[in-house]
C-alpha cells in the first residue's frame, strides 16, 4: 500500500500541536505553574517590596513613612527546535491498527499526519517536563530548570536551602525530611491558598509507602485504613498541598506558590513552527520529516518565598 502525506502544517494549525508538545505535562497540563504566553524572548517579572508602612497616627502627612523597593527577575524563553526523520513504514501499522478499531483507545487521529505529529509531541512534552524542573542550559535542548536555577541564586535564604538526606530519601525518613521542608516555608507564605510542595518521584513513593506504613504502628490499616493501596493525589502534608512533579531529580522537593513559578513560552507567536515533510515526491523514499521550532524557559519571581531541598 503507497501512503503519502499531502499537508505540510504550518501557521495558525501548527499552534494547536506545539501546545499538545509543551502543554500536555503533568506541571503545565495542570497548571500546577504559572504559565506565559507569547514571550517572544525575555519576560521581566516585576518585584515589589515594602518595608513596615504602618505608623502612629497625627495630623501631618509625612514623608518617607516606607520604602517601596521594585527588583526584577527575567525569564528567558529559548529557542529549540526539533528535527525528526521517520519512516512511514514503521508508523503506518500501529496508525492502521488504530484506525480499525484494534486498539482500546477511542481517539484516534484523523490522519497518518495527525498520528506522525501526535507521536512527537509526546516525545517533546517529555522533554518539556523535565526541562521545567531539572533542565541545565549547557545540555542541548534543554534550558535550567528551576531547581537548578534555585540552587545557583544566592539570593536564596541559607535556611531555606536543606541538603538531600544522605543516602536518598525513603519510606523511613520520608515524613522527617518533608517536614524539613514545610518547617522552612516562611511564615508569610505558609496557608496561602496556592502553596504546594512539589516532590519528585522518589520521594512521592517514599511517602506513600510511609502511609501504608501506619499499620505497623497500630494505627488500624493505614492512612484511611488503605494499608498499602494508597492513592497520592489530593494528599497534604502539614496542611500544603503535594504536587508529584515527574521532571524532578531523585531527592527534590520544592516548597513554593504556583502563582510565583513561572513557565514562558512563544506558543502564540510567529517563532513556533510545525512542518510533516513527505520525503517521497523528493528522493522517493517512504521517510517523512518532521520539523518544530518553538521558545521555552521558566523562572521565578521572589525566591525569598520558596524553599528547596535538594
């Protein structure tokens, strides 16, 4: 059978797939991150701070009563692109398969187009959720992810930067090093609304061994008498919400305000690209290339208010 692919996607239509690609992370498809559209390569992120306003009453109005002082922290969305040459033939059988109901999954793309590009835009939001959390901008493809954007900012309270226990993290410690954690976030930032501790896997496993756990203290059959079919999601430790973050290194955690971690990307500019290329009308093989150029990065606004354990 002679398949071809006759669109080539560019344009408004290739947004939709650059979105699937960036945005289908757990992080971003949850928006457990403030998320930055059309950045087309830097986003200043305003910071506002104010020493003790509030003053004794009298009749005059005075000066001076306070300090408003504005700082600002860049995110830098970088360019990256993909350059991807598949062969048809490889692809064709598991889109087939699909299109004729032998597959448990009801959405099936339209086209083999469709298929090549959703193939690839799984592959990229990989990539992506990584990036987001342990990327490092000296690896091609990637940019610093915030715990290492963390971990380089001086600016970063010495009590609020706690070292990985040695050894790694496990069901036995897992409850003592969380609380490190929770014990760090200062005041000001603890019960707000949007505070979440962000886990790495690891340690997401760690403590939901440690749930089951209970029942060897007595503690009937566990966390809601489940033993050891404990579910993470929707869970708290000391009243923060937990968010397993899958791009994070073993032994991280993160302790912030979503609203002040911030992933940029260009995803509504002319800066993102998708092209499905059907390399047979050129040199008569069956490959097809597939072409993405889009821009990424993350940052943060105040790191005064955040707390990283790794």
């Amino acid at each position: 059978m002679s398949l071809a692919i006759t669109t080539t996607y560019a344009g408004e239509f290739s947004g939709k797939y650059i979105a699937a690609a960036l945005l289908s992370g757990d992080t971003l498809a949850n928006n457990e991150i403030t998320i930055l559209p059309n950045v087309r390569y830097k986003s200043v992120l305003q910071k506002a701070s104010t020493d003790d306003i509030v003053k004794d009453a009298s009749c005059d109005f005075k000066t001076n009563e306070g300090t408003l002082t504005l700082t600002e922290a860049v995110l830098v969305a970088e360019e990256f692109q993909v350059n991807l040459q598949l062969c048809k033939k490889e692809l064709h059988q598991s889109w087939q398969a699909l299109e004729m109901g032998f597959s448990a999954f009801a959405d099936v793309p339209a086209s083999f187009s469709d298929f090549v590009l959703a193939h690839v835009a799984s592959k990229v939001s990989d990539r992506m959720e990584k990036n987001i959390w342990s990327g490092t901008n000296a690896t091609s493809g990637q940019f610093d992810g915030l715990a290492v954007l963390l971990a380089a900012d001086a600016a970063l309270p010495a009590g609020q930067e706690i070292a990985a226990v040695g050894g790694g993290v496990n069901a036995g410690n897992v409850i003592a090093q969380m609380g490190l954690v929770v014990d760090a976030i200062p005041t000001a930032v603890y019960g707000k609304e949007d505070l979440r501790l962000y886990v790495s896997s690891n340690v997401a496993r760690a403590y939901t061994r440690a749930l089951g756990g209970f029942a060897a203290a007595g503690d009937n059959a566990g966390y809601d008498s489940k033993g050891t079919n404990q579910v993470l999601g929707g869970l708290f430790f000391d009243g923060v919400q937990i968010v397993v973050s899958k791009g994070m290194s073993d032994n991280t955690m993160i302790a912030a305000e979503k609203s002040n971690l911030f992933f940029g990307t260009g995803l509504l500019s002319d800066q993102n690209e998708v092209r499905v290329i059907d390399m047979g009308d050129t040199d008569g093989s069956q490959n097809i290339r597939v072409i993405m150029r889009f821009t990424a990065g993350v940052q943060y606004a105040q790191v005064t208010d955040i707390v990283l354990y790794a």
